[in-house]
C-alpha cells in the first residue's frame, strides 16, 4: 500500500510516517525544501519535493499517481498570517484533493481543525485559519470521487501519547497528544468504512483502534 502525505516535514506527518512505514506501507511526503528530506528518512518515508503554493494539480496528480491513500496534513504553521492561511490551510487543501481525483486515488484523509468552519466570523488571524479549514473541507465534502474522512483534533500537545482517545462526530473542546493524532490517522487511513465522515478528536478512555472500529460502525 502506498500512501502520500501533503504536509511531509510537519509535525503530525512525521510522527504517522514512522506509524505506517512500521506497519510496512510505502510512504511518501510533499515537502517545500530539500534539507527536509532527512527527517522524512529517518522517519522511514521517501521525500517528494513539491510547493503546494506553487504547484498545478497535474504537478500534483503527478506525485500521487499509483497511491492507495492520500493525507493533507499540510498546514502555513504558527506565525503565518492570514493571506497564507488562505493559500495552503484552504488553496493547497483544495488542490490535493482536486489532484488526487485527477490521480484516481479514492482514500483521502484530511487533518482539519476543531471548530473549522467557512462561516466563521472575526478578524484575528486563528478566525481566518477557522473559515480557511473549513472552507476547504466543505470542498473535500463535495467531491463524489474521493471517500473521504476529516479528522477535527482538539488543542494540539507534544505530551506522549497514551494510546485512549475520544472520537465521535462532536466530542467538545479539549487537548490530545499529536503521537495519538498520528495514531488515529494511520487508522483511519486503514479503515475506509469511515469514509464520508466528519470526526472531532480529543483525549479520553478509549483505545485508538477501538474507537476508529466504533465511528466505521456507526
């Protein structure tokens, strides 16, 4: 199984290549820069050389023909301001899930964000983050071609994961490890029962696998 991950050198992303390329799958992650590519290595992935701000979506179906799954984990990261927010946090969503239904890659997993909606009101830079994520899951949403799932995480932590999640369609607000966002990812990804829906991620009691069988069998 070969899975693409947008978004390769972020935090999340390495911490799922390592998941998945533990469980023998061939992985490979879109980075901006070529002094990238070691951590993506190490992590056990093969680096992919590709600005998503840049990139058409024939340089992105490019990359992604031949894959399984596809995962946007791609975000403009802490410090960007607004007009970024818009070009990678909605424009590179947007165009990897356009490219990947040009690629006829079906599996599309997206990391979004808790709260993420197209409607969402203020001027600060996190609401413009909000309407962003949510303008490009809204996107996601519509396209027939893809079987996708959207994963909404809570207030992101570099604590060690513990394995115990809540998943479920509307958990509320609350903090989760991103080892155990990288966990569920890498579930998900395996787990296209739960394509077609919209999941909120937070710390809580139950056990990663067991809470990704629970929502697919929903």
């Amino acid at each position: 199984m070969r899975i693409v991950i947008a978004g390769g050198h972020g935090q999340i992303a390495l911490r799922l290549e390592r998941l998945l390329s533990a469980r023998g799958y061939e992985v490979a992650g879109l980075i901006r820069r070529a002094e990238q590519g070691d951590a993506l290595r190490e992590a056990g992935a093969e680096p992919v050389l590709l600005d998503l701000e840049s990139a058409t979506v024939e340089e992105v179906a490019a990359r992604l023909e031949g894959a399984d799954a596809a995962v946007f984990a791609a975000g403009a990261g802490p410090g960007s301001d607004a007009a970024r927010k818009d070009t990678v946090d909605r424009g590179a969503a947007v165009l990897f899930a356009d490219a990947a239904v040009r690629a006829g890659v079906r599996r599309h997993v997206v990391v979004s964000s808790m709260g993420a909606d197209a409607a969402h009101q203020g001027d600060e830079i996190f609401d413009a983050y909000q309407r962003a994520k949510g303008e490009a899951d809204d996107h996601v949403r519509g396209l027939d071609a893809l079987d996708w799932t959207i994963l909404r995480p809570g207030a992101l932590t570099d604590d060690a994961g513990t394995g115990l999640v809540r998943l479920e369609a509307h958990t509320g607000r609350g903090p989760v490890p991103r080892d155990d966002v990288a966990a569920v990812l890498a579930e998900l990804v395996d787990t296209p029962a739960t394509a077609g829906l919209t999941l909120e991620l937070v710390g809580g009691s139950t056990p990663v696998s067991v809470a990704v069988k629970s929502v697919a069998g929903n």
